[in-house]
C-alpha cells in the first residue's frame, strides 16, 4: 500500500508557499509520492485571470521537480467545474489500495464543510491541512469523532505569500523571490498575467504603502466584478478601482500642492475634513499630470468617497466597490455585499445610511455630497 499526496489548486501561479508545503507534508506524513493536480474552473473562488489550464500545468512541472511528484491534468481534462470529490472516485479506481491524503491550506480547511459531497470526500481520502496564517485554530466541533479522525492538522510554520498577491507583482514587473525563477521565467515570456495597467501600478505603487496597494488592487477586482454584473465599462471600472486612492498617502503639503496647480477649491467643509481631500486631489492629479483624462474615470475617483446625487453608473460601481472590496471587514460589509448582488443603489442607499449614522453619531460633520447621495437613492427607491 502506497501513501499518496493529493494536492490540488488552482495554481494561477504555483508559487514557494505550494511547494513548501507539498515538500513538509510529504516529510510528515512519510507519503512515497505526490499527484499535483491544477484544477479547472475552481469551485471555491471567482477567478480573476486564470492562466490557461496548459501553462498552470506547464508552470506546476517547473516547480515541482523531481520524480516524487506527478503532474496531473485530469481536471483540466475532465473540464468543466473541478470538484474534489469527483478526482478522488477517479483516483480510487486507479488506485484502489493506496491510501490517499489530501492537502490543503488553512483557508480551505475553513470552507471545508460547505464542499459538494464533504462527507464522501472523509471517507476517500484523509484532509491534511497546513496553517496560512499565524494563530491559526481550526475549529473541529461540527466533524463526528470518526471525520476527525481523518483529518491532520500540520504543524509547519506558517508561509504567507499567495498566488494573488504575485500576479499583482509580476504585473507591476516587481521583484520576488517568492517564486521560482522558472516559472517567473514562464510567466515573462507567456506575458501571462500583464492586464495592460502595469505602466499605471508604476505611479501607483511609488505613492501607496503596502496596505493601500493591497486594498487599491481589490477595490479594481471588485470594481470589474460589479461592472461586469450591471452593464458598465469593465476596463474603465477597472482602472478607477486601481487608481481611486492614488493621493490617499500623501501629505498635507502634497495635498495642497496638487489643489494649487489644478486651481481646485476645498469648500469650508471640507477644509477641516482631511479625510475627503484624497478624492479631490487623488482626480485633479491624475488629469494634471496625463495619467488619464477619461472623464468618467476622473468622476469616480472624484466622488468615492463621500457619494454624490445622481451619480454615473462608473462612479457607483466605484463608490460600492470600495466599501465591500475582498479586503473590507468592518461590521456591515455583509449586508452591503449581498445587497450589492442584486441592486447597487441599495447597496448605495446603505452604505450612505451607514456613513451618516456613523458620522452623526461620533459627532462629526456630514459631507453635503454624501446626505444628497442618500436623499437622491431614497427618492429613486422609496419616492
Ligand atoms: P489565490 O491567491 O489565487 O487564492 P493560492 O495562493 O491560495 O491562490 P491555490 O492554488 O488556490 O493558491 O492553492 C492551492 C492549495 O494550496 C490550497 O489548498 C491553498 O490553501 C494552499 N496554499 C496556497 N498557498 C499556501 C501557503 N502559503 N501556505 C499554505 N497553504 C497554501
């Protein structure tokens, strides 16, 4: 009988996180061989740019090297939707008297019971999953005492790196070492992940902190998520997402700097309201210095903060996609989530009702912009 690592992923690119982990399991769970299998369309996640099944399959036999590992492309084949449980009936035919041990990362792990046909999946093959995060406490209170058997939590340290966060760097032409220089090879060459804003993620990242990176490239995910879903220019969303906090780090110098060369003025309001500044100067910089002049990009930078009545489809998908981006997490970002699903101006009318409860109740100002906001959602919905 056989020990036999099954790691599947989407693998959009394999990267040093995969690899460790593929390397310690195998270490730990004594395993004597291991099937990598990137997988169709994944089921669990909204792809963003997806390689092409061939070059994940072509970048996974660049990383994993060595006769220990088996690239498989039986979900790619299978085509369709990749669900695990589907591979495991398929790999049990093949190997029926082998023992099979899946693994996965934490984040799965935490998804794990909401998989097609879970249960089935305890029963084929052993889930072993390995911590992304520092603090990781899996919660095993929902498995009988039999599916807990078949689960392994490992203890490696954790790696946090995602494949993510290195499309955003390859596509800003950063520099990483946590890739393996092949593949990062394969990616140049194939032009895999250049979405065509590289050239803007250069001014961009020069301005922001890492964390402002981070929320500036989920705000243009989402922003091309919702544009795709209500009709509005998908690469125009895309960029204004990306571009929208462009001043947001920036000094108060810098802020009235900008202001002076672009001839803007802050009402009295605003003046003693540094947080809406960055919506102003972040549009007035942009036009100034020719990074775009596309006015209905300029508008949704111009207005994400703080709303504005009647507002361009562009600057509503703006708007709510910076308040329920992938990496928001405060109290309401649910509601607001779903609500953005089927309607954005209700999504619009809540967040703007949230803005001003919050405000009023900290006892601090409401932009007049942001109260017109709600009361032309309120008259478009309720009127
Ligand atoms: P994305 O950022 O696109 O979601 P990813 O980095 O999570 O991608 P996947 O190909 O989706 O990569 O991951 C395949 C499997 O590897 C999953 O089970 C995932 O949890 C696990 N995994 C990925 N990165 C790490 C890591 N750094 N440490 C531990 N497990 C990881």
């Amino acid at each position: 009988m056989m020990k036999i690592g099954i790691f599947g992923g989407t693998f959009n690119p394999p990267h040093k996180g995969h690899t460790r982990l593929a390397e310690k399991a195998a270490e730990i769970l004594e395993l004597d061989r291991m099937i990598i299998i990137p997988s169709c369309i994944p089921p669990h996640k909204i792809p963003g740019k997806l390689a092409s099944g061939y070059d994940r399959m072509q970048m996974c036999r660049l990383a994993f090297e060595g006769d220990f590992y088996e690239i498989s492309s039986m979900e790619l084949d299978r085509g369709d939707k990749s669900y695990t449980v589907e591979t495991l009936r398929e790999l049990k035919t093949l190997y029926p008297d082998d023992e099979f041990y899946f693994i996965i990362g934490s984040d799965m792990l935490a998804t794990f019971t909401r998989w097609y046909c879970w249960e089935e999946i305890l029963t084929l093959a052993h889930i072993c999953a390995a911590s992304r995060e520092k603090g990781f406490e899996p919660d095993l209170s929902v498995y009988t005492p039999e599916q807990r058997e078949r689960i392994v939590i490992l203890d490696i340290e954790p790696f946090e790196v995602s494949s993510t966060q290195l499309r955003r760097i390859v596509a800003g032409e950063g520099e990483t070492d946590l890739l393996d220089e092949k593949v990062r090879q394969h990616i140049e060459e194939n032009d895999l992940y250049d979405d065509g804003l590289s050239e803007y993620r250069k001014i961009l990242y020069s301005k922001l902190d890492g964390f402002r990176i981070n929320h500036s490239e989920c705000v243009s995910e989402c922003a091309a998520t919702l544009a795709e879903r209500y009709g509005a220019d998908v690469e125009k969303a895309r960029l204004a997402g990306l571009l929208h906090d462009v001043m947001k780090n920036a000094s108060a110098d810098e802020h009235l700097e900008v202001i002076e060369k672009t001839g803007e003025t802050l009402s009295k309001l605003e003046l003693v309201n540094p947080k809406v500044w960055h919506q102003i100067t972040g549009a007035a910089f942009l036009k100034s210095e020719g990074i775009t002049d596309d006015e209905e990009i300029l508008g949704a930078v111009r207005w994400h903060t703080t709303g504005r009545a009647d507002m361009t489809l562009l600057e509503k998908v703006v708007y709510i996609a910076d308040f329920i981006s992938a990496d928001r997490s405060y109290p309401d970002v649910g509601v607001v989530r779903k609500l953005a699903q089927t309607s954005l101006e209700e999504a619009i009318l809540y967040t703007a009702r949230y803005t001003v409860k919050k405000l009023v109740s900290a006892d601090l100002p409401v932009h007049p912009a942001t109260v017109d906001c709600y009361n032309s959602m309120i008259l478009h919905l309720k009127g």
